[in-house]
C-alpha cells in the first residue's frame, strides 16, 4: 500500500487529518487552534500567521477512508444551512476518515464516537457558512487556482497529478469531489483574509504584556525545537516492508554518525511535511510534541540526535536543535527570496497571469534571461526595481501561500506560478540561513506569535457570529 496522501505543511508527525476534527483530540487535547487552510501558494510582504493545514475539508476528505468503501445505509438530512442540506452519510463518511486518522497517530484515548459525530456536523455547518459568505460575496476560485492547490498537494507528496488521482481513487475519493473541497477551502481561505484577518493589529503593549508573561513562566514552561526525519511505514506493511524502512532509517543515522548534515539529510530522506525545509520543527512548548519525542529526546543534549524511534507512523531520527527556559526564540531560519507580481483584476485573470509568469520563467530555466532582470521588466511589486529582491525575512513575514511556497524551494529554485491576494508571483530563493536573534528580532517575532494568538480569537467570534446570523435547522433522524 502506498503512503497516504499528506495534506498538512506542520512540522513533527501524524497530522493527516487534524483539520477534519476538533482540534484538541487531534492535538492530544492541547490549545485547540484554528481549522486548517488550503495549500495554495503566497506573496511577500504582508505579515500574517500560517494556517495549519491544507485545510478542513480537504484533508478530511483526502484522508484514505477505508470506512467509506463499503456500504452506506440509508441516507438523510441531519442539518440545513440557510437553505442548503448536510446529510447523514457527509457526517459518518468525515467521522470515520477522522477516527482512521486518530488511529493511525495512536492516541491513547479516542473521544467518543457520538461526540466526535457531533463535533464533525458542528465543522460542518461551519464550513457551509464560510463558503455560502463567500459566494454571496463575489469571492472566486477559478478552475485555475484549484489547479495550483491541486499540485501543491501533489508536490507536498512527493507524487505527480497523475499519481495523486491514483491515490484518492485508491481511497475512494473522486476527483471531483477533492477539487470542490479545495475550491471551498479557497474560498474559506479568502473570506478569512477579507473579513479577518485585516482588522488584527498588534500593538507595542501587547507584545510587553506576552513577553512579561512568557518570563514569568520561565521556571516551568520549557520549549524545545527539534530536527525531525521520517521514515513513513505504510499502513498495513508487510514484515519485508517494515525491515526495508528500518534500514533505510538505518542509513540515515548511519549517515549522521559519519558527521552527516542532518538538515541535507532531512531533505533527501524524510517524508514528513517540513523535510524540504530541513526538518526543523521549530521551537515550541514541549506539550505540543508527542510524548513518543519527549521521551526519545529526553537525555538527549544540544546538538545531539537519537533513533530510530518506531511509532504507528513510521522511524523517527530526532536532533535536538534548541532548548529554552523561557519559550522565547533564540534562533530562527532567516530566507532572502526575489519575486515576480502581477496584479490581476478585471484586465488580467489568475489564468491568464500565470500563464505569463510560466513563460517567465522558462526564459530563466532555459537560461535567457535573469530572474532579477525579468522582475525589473515585469513585476508591478514595489522590489522591481531591486530585481525583485525581499532581502532577509524572518518566518511571518509573508502571507501563508507565499510563504508555504517559498519553504518548499531549494536555494537557487525558481516556484510554479503561485496565486495570493495580491496577485500571482513567480519566487526564487536566493538562500537560507540559521541567525541568532537580537532583542528586537526576538519582538519581531513575538508579534507575530501575538497577532496569531489574537487572530484566533477574532476567527472565532466571527464563526459564532456568523453562525448567530445564519439559519441553522438540526433535524432529528427518521423513525
């Protein structure tokens, strides 16, 4: 069986369908947090927090579904949305795919099938209300901009098109049907940004108030930020199959002993979602790692690895990168990345910008022309006329497609067209480095830790007011 189809861009293991369900089951009942938005691709400067995932919907419905194979009992309505119908078998089919994907990370304690039941009709009609906003709001995701989302999954996997449809068809999920979860995932996207998003500020006192909070916290709460590779074992392997991974996690650490860089290593071998970045998790309270690497890494000093841990998952190699006392970062992955934009509207559609930016850069592949000399030409981005250049950025800078897009490029590689709210951009990564952080470095990024901590709260009033607004019918089911 082949690995199954990964829809999150989060760091560390198992988060497959985490956006299908209340967030503090998936977590291990930590902080619940936001529900996951699509992977499509991002632009520059524009600071915002990057969503969990590929997105409620479409990881849920991506996830396999060996439940949804066989057969369906009758069907019925069990809610109407202002008009429009959520059926029983959208209910079972979501529960089960979630329940799998529980399963899979091998939590201790499931919630109760009912609960969870109810708690997936509740991110139901969430989901329902967001897309109907959106429509009524004009707001579009073309055939195009699918398309992209579409191969960022793809990417995200390790797979082509061609195999990815292989794959959902394995799971018995139509094309159709994953293409209409990430346009809707697109359109909950965009009506986040719109009616959001843009009213989160962060003030000087805010950023006081969390850093005076995070010190008074400092005997007690430690954070830890971990290199993590993964060498996925599919479900249901064989015993042949589970030695050939073995042995590949072997080679690995192998590898490391013989002074191996680990995060080159990360990038070649491992198959969880933040290995193209060089498998740096970040640094993040220790109760947000499975307990599975706490334990692993507990004696484990700076700089130093361990492994091959066996999970449900797979074989874990861990280096510790980075411990803190205080949870406030210290180091950070610094990217100086050039860009392409061109505004799209009424006179240029998405189609037809990336059309422009995929000749682009052909011209750069095939060596005609320069990335810097190409943005000086074409991009309508105030960093024309520096070539496209961005300079240096912290993560947080740049909104989250832009940003996930760029986390996935090699230094000196140039991305596919890739569509924001801004436009559509072409995005070469010029490099990448590890910085230590000065005092205003470190509030730089603690305003982006506040914004997104404040962006939730603002996300979650405006569901519950908008589910106030909306007409919502619960019915019983039919004796």
């Amino acid at each position: 069986m082949t690995p199954r189809v990964r829809f999150l861009a989060l760091g560390c293991l198992m988060t497959l369908a985490l956006a299908a369900l209340p967030p503090a089951w998936a977590q291990g009942r930590t902080a619940p947090r936001k529900p996951a938005a699509p992977a499509a691709s991002a632009p520059p400067p524009a600071a915002k927090p990057a969503p969990a995932a590929v997105g409620t919907a479409a990881a849920a419905a991506a996830a396999p579904a060996n439940a949804s194979a066989v057969a369906q009992p009758a069907d019925y309505i069990v809610a109407v949305v202002n008009s429009e119908p959520i059926t029983n078998n959208e209910v079972r089919a979501r529960t089960a795919r979630v329940l799998e994907q529980l399963q899979t990370q091998g939590l201790a304690t499931l919630p109760p099938r009912e609960q969870l039941m109810h708690e997936v009709l509740e991110r139901l009609i969430s989901e329902r209300i967001q897309v109907q906003l959106a429509r009524e709001a004009g707001i579009k995701a073309d055939s195009w901009a699918v398309d992209q989302a579409e191969r960022s999954v793809a990417q995200q996997n390790g797979i082509g098109i061609e195999g990815l449809h292989r794959q959902l068809a394995q799971d018995g999920i139509s094309v159709a049907q994953f293409r209409q979860e990430l346009q809707n995932q697109l359109l909950m996207l965009r009506i986040r940004e719109r009616d959001v998003e843009s009213r989160v500020k962060v003030s000087d006192a805010d950023i006081d108030q969390f850093m005076q909070q995070q010190g008074a916290a400092a005997a007690s709460a430690q954070a830890l930020n971990l290199g993590h590779i993964l060498i996925e074992v599919p479900e249901n392997a064989s015993p042949a199959e589970v030695q050939q991974r073995r042995e590949r996690a072997q080679e690995v650490v192998t590898k490391l002993q013989a002074g191996g860089d680990f995060a080159a290593l990360a990038r070649e071998y491992s198959d969880a979602p933040e290995g193209r970045s060089g498998g740096e998790t970040g640094l993040r309270p220790m109760d947000r790692y499975p307990e599975l690497f706490l334990e692993a890494t507990a004696r484990t000093a700076v700089g130093d690895f361990v492994g091959p841990v066996r999970s449900a998952a797979g074989f874990h190699i861990l280096k510790v990168l980075e411990r803190s006392r205080s949870g406030m970062p210290t180091m950070a992955v610094q990217t100086h990345a050039r860009h392409i934009l061109l505004n799209t509207g009424p006179k240029l559609s998405e189609a037809q910008a990336a059309a422009q930016l995929g000749e682009l850069r052909q011209r750069i592949e095939r060596g005609q022309a320069s990335f810097e000399s190409l943005a000086r030409e074409y991009s309508q981005d105030a960093s024309a006329s520096e070539g496209g250049d961005l300079g240096w950025s912290f993560p947080g800078r740049f909104v989250p497609e832009f940003q996930q897009a760029l986390d996935q490029l090699q230094p000196g590689e140039v991305s596919q067209p890739v569509v924001t709210r801004f436009g559509v951009h072409l995005i070469e990564l010029v490099d990448r480095r590890q910085v230590q952080l000065t005092q205003r470095q470190q509030r730089d990024m603690v305003r982006e830790a506040v914004r997104e901590k404040k962006l939730e709260e603002a996300y979650a009033n405006w569901l519950r007011e908008e589910r106030a607004r909306a007409y919502v019918e619960l019915r019983e089911p039919p004796r």
